[in-house]
C-alpha cells in the first residue's frame, strides 16, 4: 500500500510507524515487567525513551499524545503512588509524570530542530 502525498508536497504520517510500534511496545513492556514481578517500573526512562521516540520522528503533538499514554501506562503498573505517604494523591503524580513526559517531547523536538543546518 503506498500513501498519496498531500497537496502541499507532504506525505501524511503513518499511525502505526516503526517508531510508534516500538515505543508502544517498550510501554506494554514495562506493564508486563510490572504485573510479571509484581514491582512496578517507576523510573521514567523506558516512558521517556517511547516519548523521545515518537516525538522525534512525529513532532511535538504525536509526542504529546504518546505521553498521555505513557502516563497510563505507569499509571496501569502501579508507579502511583510512588511512596505510602503520597497514597490518594494519583492524580498529581499522574499530571506531573505527564509533565516530565511533555518536556521530553518539547526537548527531542528542539534537540532535532537545532540540528538542522541554517540556510543562507
């Protein structure tokens, strides 16, 4: 099956690219490790590296969406609460883990753009 360019020159980016079919499963990965040993992933890196991932080949707003996911991916293996004292407090370890994921968007996407060469 070949895609269509659009009418600015562009071909539509596809939804189930490499990089989206590998940074969903280092998701369903990290789930799996979490349920499988009974201790959940809460360092954020395998979310991050999905992230970082989508983000650099996608840009910012497929990043963006990928970190929502990741969010409940870590949500699904029991990262929250990080600690007993924290416990009822899901919500915000949700919405700051989402914030850490949308700055590794922002930050891959950035890190791309400044390796483009200045034209003359």
């Amino acid at each position: 099956m070949t895609t269509q360019p659009s009418p600015n020159g562009s071909t539509p980016p596809l939804l189930f690219s490499a990089h989206v079919v590998v940074a969903i499963g280092v998701l369903v990965g990290a789930v799996l490790v979490s349920t499988a040993t009974d201790s959940p992933v809460r360092s954020i890196f395998p979310y991050a590296l999905s992230v970082g991932l989508v983000a650099w080949k996608h840009g910012m707003t497929a990043g963006f969406m990928v970190a929502g996911v990741a969010t409940l991916a870590a949500l699904f293996s029991g990262a929250f609460p990080s600690n007993a004292a924290l416990s009822g407090q899901e919500v915000g370890e949700g919405l700051y883990t989402y914030l850490k994921l949308s700055i590794v968007s922002a930050g891959a996407v950035l890190g791309k753009r400044s390796r483009r060469p200045l034209s003359a």
